[in-house]
C-alpha cells in the first residue's frame, strides 16, 4: 500500500510540473506578428489556402498566419460574437453581410474600413529579426491595389463591400463609401437539368421562365409519376429570388426593414403549395438532405430511379449534381419571371464568402502596423494565380475577371466537368446578381422566410398565417 | 403567478394545470411508497415471527398428513412453475438487453457498410460488403496542415484526461478531508454553498469562464481543458461521506501517535477509501472523454477534444472512398459512425476491467463524470 | 483568514474532541490556529471554484437583472426585472427559442420519461435480482448505455424514426414505422413539420417528436436506475420472500407489496434525481433534432433557451433572466427531495 502511495504522490507531482510547463508555453505564437484568420473552409481547401498562405510568408518574413476553422458560416459568426468581449477576435475573417450588420450593431469599433488601403499608393516599411539576431527591414511599396487591377475586379462583387449597404452605417461612424467587406470567392444557383428525361416527355429546351417550368412538371408528372419534377435547395433562396424577379419587397435597409408579408407573396405561396401537393417540388427540408442526391439517381419508372428533373442548386455544388454518365444532363440560368410589360426578369442570388477585416484583438501592441499586414495578407488571398486554384478547387467563381486569362484556369473550364461548366454558367450571370440588404436581424428574416416557405407549401399552414407567424418571429 | 397565467394563452394554461396534476399525482405515489416502507419497516418483527409461524405449521401439516409421493409430486409442479417463470424472465430480459444494445449493433454495422448501401430504402440488418475502408479514411488524416491528426487528438485527450484525473483527486482528497474530519470556522456554510452551486446549471458558466479564461491568456492550452474542472462538488460530496464513516475512534488513535493531520489522511484515510477514490478517478476520466462543447469553444481544432473529433471533419473523405460520387460538402454517415464506433470502443474495454469500480461509483455519485 | 476574530466555540469544539486537559490561554490560543488550518487543506478547491464557479454565477446574477444587456459589447441601460418579464412574455423571441414552450417540454419530457424509466428500471432489477445464470452478462448490457454520448446516439436514434423522401417517393421509411406496420402511411417521428402535434394558442405539443426523445431518455437512463434499484434489492433479506412464497403470493403481489415499499427511498432518490437531471435536458435533443431543436425551437428546453440566447448579442439578459428561472424550479425540486430526506433520516 505504501508503494502505491508513493507512487502516487510522484506521478500527482510529475503531472503538476507538466501542467506548469504546458501553462508556460501558453499561446506560444507571437500574438504581435500573427494575422489570426477565421474561414469555414473543410480540410481540402484549407491545403489550397496554405498556398496563400506560403507565399504571404514568404514575401513578409517575420509574420505568420494562423489560419482555423470553427465550423460552418454560423459557427464563424458566433465564435467572433463570443470572441469580442473577450478582446480575442481574429484579424480577419470569412463573412456574410449579415454577419458584418450584427458585428456592426454591437461593436463597430472592431470593424475595419478597408478603403483607406484599397487603392491606397502609400509605401510602407517594418522591421523584423531575423534568425541570426540581425535586424531586418522590409519595404513594401503601394500598399493598394493599382486602377489597372481593380479595373478587373467584378464591379457587382465589390458593390456589396460598401458601407451604404447597411442599415444606420452613419450612427457607426462610417461614410457610404467605407469597404468594409471585399468579395473571396462568388457562386449563385444554377438549375441542374435531366435533359434525357426531359425529351423523353417531348419537351425540347429546359424552362426560361416559371410558368414554362409549372407547364413541364404537369407533362414530367403525367410520364413518370413517381419522379419529382422539381427540387430546390434553399426555400430562403427561393423566396427571395421570387421578390427580387417580381419586385415584391422582401426587406428593406431602412425603416420596418420587413416587407415579405404581402399579397404577392402570400398568393405564390398558395400556388406552391397546390403544386406540392400535386407532386411537382421538394425542397432540402423536405426531403431532409440536399436534392441534387436526388437528381443524380436519375429518373425512370423503374424502382430506384425516382429523381428530379430540375434541380436548382449552388454554383459551388456542382460537382455533387454529376449523374456519372446515368443520363445527359445540362446546366442552365434559373428561370425567370415574366413582368407586366413582357420582360423577364432573371435575378438570381449572389453568395459566397467575403472577408471582412478586425481589429483590436489579443491586445496587440501594434494594431495599425497589423492592419496593413492583414491587408496585404488579403491582397495574397486575391491574388489571380491563388483565386485560379481556390476556384478550380471549390467550384466557386474568382471574384475578378483576370483569372479566365490563366491557363490553368482556362484547361479547367474546357475540362468539361460538371464544376467547370457550372462556373462558366455562373461567369456570365454576373449582371443578373443582386444582394438583399444587410441589418441587424437580416440573417433571421431570412431563416424565417424559408420556414414560411416550408410550412405553406408543405401545407401544415395557409400562406397568410405562414407568413404573419414569420413576420412576428422577426419580432414585428 | 396570476400574471404569468393571464400572459399565456388559456390552452397553456391548460397544459400547465394538466401538468401540475400529473406531478401532484406522482408525488402522490411516492408518498404512498414511502408511507407504506415505513409501515412495513415498523412491521417488520411483526412479519418475521408471522413468517417463523407459517413454516412451522407447514412442517406439522406435511408431517402429519400427506405422503412421500403428495410431496414429491408437489415439489415436481413448483419445479415446473419455477422453470416456466424463470422462461418468461429471461425473455424478458433479452429482449430489454438487446433493445439496450440495438443502438450499439446499429452503429457497429452502419460503420461497416458502404454509403449506398447505408443509404438504401429497406436498411439491411447485416453490411453485405464489409467496408473496413472507412475506418482507414477517418484514420488517414487529409493533407491540410491544420487540420490534427487522431493520434494528436488521442493524445490530447489522454493528456487532459490523465491531469485532471490526478489533479482533481488530489484536491478532492484534501477538501473531503477538511470537510469531513477538520474543525475551522465556516466550514459548515462552505459546504452548504459548495452544495448549492450544484443545483446551477453549468451552462450558466461557460459564457463567463469562456472570458475568464480568454483575459487570462490561457486559450490553446491543456491548461484551460483542465482548471475549470478540476473541482467537482459530486465528488468531494461523496468522498466526504465515506470519510465520515470511518470511526472517529482512528482519528484519536493516530492522534496520539503523533500523526499530523495530513499524516492521518495519507496513511490512514486514503488507504480506507482507496476503492472509492478509483470509482472517482475513473468517472472523471469518462467525463473528461465525453468533454464536447467546452474544448470546442475555448480551443482551435489542434488543441481539442476526441469528441470534438468525431463530430467534426469527415466532409472531404468521400472523395477518398467513392471517387466523387459523395463530394465535399456530404457528411458520409458511415464515417461519422465509424469515428463514433472509435470512440466508444476504448470506454466499453475500460469498462470491462473495471466494471465494479465504475458501477460502484456511479451507484454512489449518480453524476456522469 | 483572520484569527482575530476566531469563534470561541471553535476552540471549545476543538478542545472537547481531543479530550485534553486543561489549557493556559497561550495553548488555547495556539490551538485555535491550528484549528483554522483546515483553510489551507481546502484552499486549492476554494481559489478554483472562486474564479471558476462563484464568479460566474455573481455574473449571471448581476447581468439577469440588467436592462438590454448586450453581451457583445457589456453595455446595458438600467436595472429591473425587464428581461424577465420578456423572458415570460416571449416577446423579444425573433424566431429564437419560446421560455413558456421551452418549460412545458421540459416539464412534459421530464415528468412522463423519468417515472416510466424508473418503472421499467424496476421491473428489470426484480428480474434480473431473480436470475442466477448469466447475471452478470445481462447487467453489463445493461449498463452500456451509460457510457455514451449524448450527441453521437442522438443521431444514430434519429435514424431509427427518420423518413427519407419526397411526397411523390418515399425513401426510407425508418425501423420504427417498419415495426409499427406504417410502411405505407408512415410517419415521420423527427420531423416538427409533418409530423402529428396538437397546437394550443402559443404553445405547440409535437407528442410524434416527444416520443423520439423520451424513448432515447427511458434509453439512457434506464442504466442508472437499474444499478441503484438492483444493488437495493440484492441487500433485501430473502426471508420476505420466503415468507411470501409460502403465503401463496403471486409475483406481482410480491413486487408491489414487499419489494416496491422495500426499495421506495431508492425510487424516491432516482425519481428526484432523474427530474432534476431532466430539468437540465439539452444535448439529447440537439443530437435527434438539430441545433434548431425542430423548426423555430418547438422541441426546445430550458438549457435549450439559455444556449439559445447566451450568443446572442442584444438578447444575451433574456438568457441569464432564464438560467435564474430554471436554478429556482430546480432549488424547488431540491427543497422538497430534502423535506423527504429529512423525515426518512429522523425516522432511522
């Protein structure tokens, strides 16, 4: 017993000395000379991102990036809420407006006005020491980006970044032409189509327009009963869309911000629901996992064979939508609506991270001199050799038009996978994007117009009481 | 309270007035148990001369009257009765044993099958293809530098696990003993706040720990996966019991033989109680393993947790096993069983060694680590 | 520490344990000191618990009853009960998490799951307690589920209930619906949308997605229960049983009538241990129905409305304002398991 006992008490004090050591070399990092990088990137992309990474090393020694992933979008979002009172925040990290509005609400002071460097030609120096003691300078001239590259960023993408986009930005303290967000990688919905089974029901072009595409389901339903004609991803997506096309008031910057529960609304969403219950939608709540699972298993009336004909999904996703040679399938815009004066309208949604820039976090001693660091360490993610690869590799699309001129880039997209002719779709959508506008509660009106979508089609709730129970979960 | 009921609408109201019944009947019932042990606990002598009597009036009666053969015969159809019952007991108790393990032969088999074959109308209650490959794939760590390994996961864990366990038995040794044997002033409301702050819901906690430990600077560290747990009131609470236990008449003893109170507690208490201080280090390794969402928070991905790990990144292994087919953004279910499969394996094979430890101490602490 | 100040009765106590002579006043003095050493045996658990546990509860405290707390920033406007009276009002809710329907699941959940798991609990242990073969095998079984995690076997139960499909082809249909015989009408037992609930006023009753989870609850609780219940048993003396038997007493005039009043102070604890476990109900309900606990929070819990809410910037007071709520039904709870208590230990 009293060997064990000693034996005890010797491993409890080796464990005490180890715990002291491990609480010494604590945040070993150098806090002052790491950019602190936040993305949802998975392990795949993160290789790709190390490039960047690599290289912006390379060019600035003595400064390092951390780069690390909390989780998806959300997660992103609510690690920095957590993040600012702790005075932890990352110096840069992967956004959406929304996110931006809400850091904006509670702790504007963080956020970071990226116009004073975005054209910026001022020159700047610091010095580093280097491994044998010695002190190093580097020199770093025009910080900004030239009129010759900016003139190649995608004007749409870098419109979204200005303060003027969000609600009350002049109580913040910033003038409508802060950036406050730039562009990383872009992607819209595309509608993926089962051309096979599509002229097999004697229907020759996929769907322009929505009452076209209603006109097909009823011929698609009549050959194959069991098939769902259509399938779409995001019910939020699909609900905005809908009011931009038809200009029927989804939000608003200012004022009651909520515009969506409106007669318009409330008679489409009476529509869906007849459809659904013909049979002719799902959506990704509905079937419980992303459609394009279903539009791959093709369809037929055999058993098994019981999939999508059109399916409206994420640019970026492209690669999941590749049947494998089951069926011929094609990629095309999402369909339009018709207006009053005979137009269409074929707004589709722009998505995709931005980056958004922070200060203040971990206490570093040299904010300023870390700020321009971070900058150009946002000029390395944006860099047309780096945005040709992340392209390549996620299937989004390169938020500047220089890197169809490279020819990686360029033997990507004759490739002829389904990735690279998605991308290709989405390249010359550009001029149809539009973004909803961004406030404090933006990303909760969004989740709650899916929901409303999902309950009235699926028929658990009219379209009005849908959309009031929406409209009041928006605290209205 | 009349304000509470006039903001709900009168069906909640409702449900509440039903739910209020339903508690009032269940305690109710328990007092009616309760009253009716202390009956027959106070009936007790009562029922034992009672019983005493009914057996010796069967002996005279079996002496008496019947036959050699009445009784084997009898003792022939309570053998039977007893079979038959001892039948349905057992059916019983298989079906509850395999319901209890079902989830278990579920994960085990989901992790063996292939994703279509996971995937299909009718699940197949057996993998018709073994696919040992997505265990492989969990274990071959993508090439992303910052993404950590199992075996760097694995240590973290058993790091962690091992400090805390140490640590934390050392301070709960010391504060039981001072609680349970020591004489100091206060030491009474002490103990009643140290009880109190049972009854918080932890997650009360974590919000302000998590900027506890941020302001300290003690993020990507063991150090803050085992600081804030080193204390556990469950333990310290039932380490002072049995502390208690041990006759006082000891104390004195060791008194007068000059031992120093920590004297006493080394040589004599922790030897005593030796079987319950492993129950306690063992809880605390399991709860240590189970740890999810505190290591999620206060640490990046390198620095975290096994469960962490399961719940985390398997999205970019499709592309390993099916070539595509499952791209990026797919959670493959099969994978993530297999990691989960991983993680539980190590947890049922300590049991199994130490079963009596664990079950023991969970009988006495009721506390998931 | 302060000696200064020592209690006189502390040293008298002290002084009546060790049984010794009479002291002069230096000695007393001396060995009031030492008394107080117990300070230092307690100190590292004390200093822990001071940064780790009191802080944080002083800080709920204080923020609960600070007006449009934000936890982003740590600003607020004033003092009062505000966010309480929103916490039961539900009106700040922004399609986030309901207190009043947060209460009533957890109320529902804990008040059906516990007394049925204890009840099978009991059954198995008298089952169990009547076998001699393979005892031990069935008891470690029994067990297993103690061991695991609340997330991972949320989701693998998930899939037992879970219909996959569209309204046009269902996929799967889930091992529940097979066994149930609602291959063709199947129901979707984890789904908030489609599946069968009542609805009254403000507050919805999903009972289809009530049952998934206290299925998983009975599940997961039944190993503790059985451990508690089973060694209470086996301390039984045989003669009660011996006594019954000769008396012609069926088993389940035994159960109820020796064994259920026997084992009572065990059903008792586990009854008030199992409710206020159930009170804190939280990661169960987020492995079977997501983080969004259904739809717009429908299967939400108490723990559910604080995790809810403590990220949320502006609404971070309703989340101290409920954590306050739920700590006072649980110090209820707790107050009547000690009246109980007591009177058992008064009766010993």
């Amino acid at each position: 017993m009293k060997k064990i006992l000693t034996a005890v008490i010797v491993i409890s004090l080796l464990a005490a000395g180890c715990l002291t050591i491990f609480a010494a070399c604590a945040e070993g990092g150098d806090v002052d000379h790491t950019i602190y990088f936040y993305s949802s990137q998975g392990d795949a992309l993160q290789t790709i991102t190390d490039q960047a990474i690599a290289a912006f090393e390379a060019k600035y020694p003595g400064w390092t990036v951390e780069h690390s992933n909390p989780g998806g979008y959300d997660e992103v979002r609510d690690k920095i809420r957590q993040d600012f009172p702790a005075g932890t925040q990352p110096d840069l990290a992967y956004c959406y407006a929304d996110h931006v509005a809400a850091y904006m609400s509670s702790n504007a002071q963080y956020l970071v006005d990226m116009s004073e460097f975005y054209t910026s030609d001022r020159n700047f120096s610091y010095t580093y020491t280097d491994g044998s003691g010695a002190e190093q300078t580097v020199n770093v001239e025009h910080i900004g980006f030239t009129e010759a590259e900016t003139s190649k960023f995608v004007k749409g993408y870098i419109e979204e970044g200005y303060a003027k986009n969000y609600a009350d930005y002049d109580k913040y303290g910033f003038s409508e032409n802060s950036l406050l967000t730039l562009p990383f990688v872009k992607s819209t919905e595309l509608m993926y189509v089962n051309r096979t089974a599509l002229m097999a029901c004697g229907i020759e072009e996929p769907a322009e327009t929505w009452d076209q595409l209603w006109k097909d389901c009823e011929k698609i339903k009549a050959k194959y009963p069991s098939c769902t004609p259509l399938g779409y991803d995001s019910e939020a997506n699909w609900f905005i869309t809908m009011c931009q096309q038809n200009g029927w008031g989804y939000t608003s910057a200012s004022g009651n911000h909520y515009l969506f529960n409106n007669d318009n609304t409330k008679v489409w969403l009476g529509q869906l629901a007849e459809y659904y219950d013909k049979g002719y939608i799902t959506t990704q709540e509905d079937y419980d996992a992303y459609t394009s699972g279903l539009f791959v298993k093709g369809v037929s009336n055999e058993d098994g064979q019981n999939g999508l004909v059109y399916c409206i999904g994420s640019s970026g996703g492209a690669s999941h939508q590749d049947p494998s040679g089951l069926f011929d399938f094609d990629i095309v815009p999402i369909p339009g609506s018709k207006q009053a004066d005979g137009t269409t309208n074929y707004s589709c949604i722009s998505q995709g991270p931005s980056l958004v820039m922070l200060t203040g976090g971990n206490n570093a001693s040299n904010a300023d001199e870390k700020k321009i660091m971070t900058w150009l360490f946002v000029k390395e993610l944006l860099d047309p050799t780096f945005q040709a690869a992340f392209s390549i590799a996620s299937g989004y699309n390169p938020m500047r038009t220089d890197v169809f001129d490279i020819e990686t880039y360029q033997k990507h997209m004759a490739g002829g996978s389904a990735t690279a002719k998605a991308a290709a779709i989405a390249t010359e959508l550009s001029d149809r994007f539009f973004a909803s506008p961004a406030f404090d509660g933006s990303s909760n009106a969004r989740d709650q117009v899916g929901i409303a979508l999902l309950v009235a089609m699926t028929g658990s709730r009219d379209p009005s009481r849908a959309l009031s129970e929406a409209i009041s979960a928006c605290g209205q | 309270m009349l304000r509470l009921l006039a903001i709900s609408s009168s069906a909640a109201g409702w449900i509440l007035a039903a739910l209020v019944c339903v508690i009032i009947a269940e305690l109710v019932v328990v007092l009616r148990l309760y009253k009716r042990y202390r009956y027959e606990k106070s009936t007790r002598i009562a029922a034992d001369a009672v019983h005493i009597d009914w057996s010796q009036t069967q002996y005279v009666r079996l002496e008496q009257g019947a036959s050699e053969l009445d009784v084997e015969k009898e003792l022939k159809r309570q053998k039977v009765v007893g079979i038959v019952k001892n039948v349905f007991v057992y059916i019983f108790l298989t079906a509850c044993a395999l319901l209890a393990f079902l989830p278990f032969y579920w994960m085990i088999i989901s992790s063996l099958k292939t994703e279509d074959e996971y995937r299909e109308a009718v699940p197949t209650f057996f993998p018709r293809q073994f696919q040992w490959g997505n265990y492989k794939a969990i274990m071959n760590q993508s090439t992303s530098a910052n993404s950590p390994t199992f075996w760097r996961i694995l240590l973290n864990t058993l790091v962690v696990g091992f400090m805390s366990t140490t640590i934390g038995v050392i301070i709960t040794v010391l504060t039981a003993y001072a609680l349970a044997r020591m004489n100091f002033k206060g030491k009474n409301i002490l103990f009643a706040i140290m009880l109190a702050t049972m009854m918080i819901p932890g997650e009360m906690f974590t919000l302000s720990n998590y900027l506890t430990v941020s302001k300290l600077q003690m993020r990507q560290t063991y150090t803050v996966l085992i600081l804030p747990f080193l204390v556990s009131v469950y333990y310290i609470y039932l380490l002072r019991n049995n502390f208690m236990q041990i006759p006082n008449s000891l104390y004195q003893a060791a008194k007068v033989d000059g031992l120093s109170d920590m004297g006493y507690l080394i040589k004599v208490m922790v030897p005593l109680t030796a079987p319950t201080l492993i129950s306690i280090t063992l809880l605390k390794f399991i709860g240590t393993w189970n740890s999810y969402i505190w290591p999620r928070l206060v640490n990046e991905q390198q620095w975290q947790m096994i469960t962490n790990w399961v719940t985390g990144s398997f999205v970019d292994r499709g592309n390993v096993l099916y070539g595509g087919r499952y791209g990026d953004s797919d959670p493959l279910i099969t994978l993530k069983m297999a990691a989960v499969c991983m993680v539980s394996l190590p947890l049922f094979i300590l049991f199994i060694f130490c079963r009596k430890y664990i079950m023991r101490g969970v009988s006495k602490s009721g506390t998931k680590g | 520490m302060s000696f200064k100040n020592k209690n006189p009765r502390d040293v008298e106590a002290d002084l009546v344990l060790s049984d010794g002579p009479q002291l002069t006043r230096g000695e007393k003095f001396r060995r009031g000191l030492r008394a107080q050493s117990g300070w230092l045996f307690v100190a590292p658990a004390l200093i822990l618990m001071a940064v780790f546990t009191f802080y944080p509860i002083i800080m709920a405290f204080i923020h609960a009853f600070q007006e449009d707390y934000n936890g982003a920033n740590g600003t607020y406007s004033g003092w009062g009960f505000s966010n309480f009276v929103h916490v039961v009002k539900g009106d700040l809710n922004r399609g986030g998490a309901d207190f009043l329907q947060c209460l009533v699941n957890t109320l529902i959940f804990t008040f059906i799951s516990v007394p049925v798991s204890t009840l099978l609990a009991l059954l198995i242990s008298v089952a169990l307690n009547s076998i001699k073969a393979v005892q031990k095998a069935y008891q470690t079984i029994l067990f297993l589920p103690y061991l695991t995690n609340a997330l991972a076997m949320g989701a693998v139960f998930a899939t037992f209930f879970t219909v996959v499909g569209t309204k046009s082809h269902t996929e799967t249909v889930g091992i529940v619906n097979l066994v149930l015989g609602l291959k063709d009408n199947p129901i979707n037992w984890t789904d908030v949308l489609s599946s069968p609930k009542w609805e009254l006023g403000r507050i919805t009753i999903p009972w289809a997605n009530y049952i998934v989870l206290m299925v998983y609850e009975v599940w997961s609780g039944l190993p503790f229960k059985i451990l508690i219940l089973f060694s209470a048993l086996q301390s039984i003396n045989k003669q009660y049983y011996d006594a019954a038997k000769v008396d012609g007493a069926s088993r389940w005039t035994t159960l109820w009538h020796i064994t259920a009043p026997m084992v009572s102070p065990q059903i008792s604890y586990l009854l008030v241990t199992g409710i206020m476990g159930g009170m804190k109900q939280y990661s169960a309900v987020v492995g079977i129905f997501g983080e969004k606990m259904g739809l717009r929070y429908e299967m939400g819990t108490m723990v559910g409305y604080i995790y809810n809410y403590i990220g949320e910037d502006k609404y971070a007071g309703l989340a101290f304002a409920g954590s306050l709520i739920l700590f006072v039904i649980i110090m209820i709870i707790t107050w009547i398991n000690n009246k109980v208590t007591k009177k058992r230990t008064t009766y010993r």
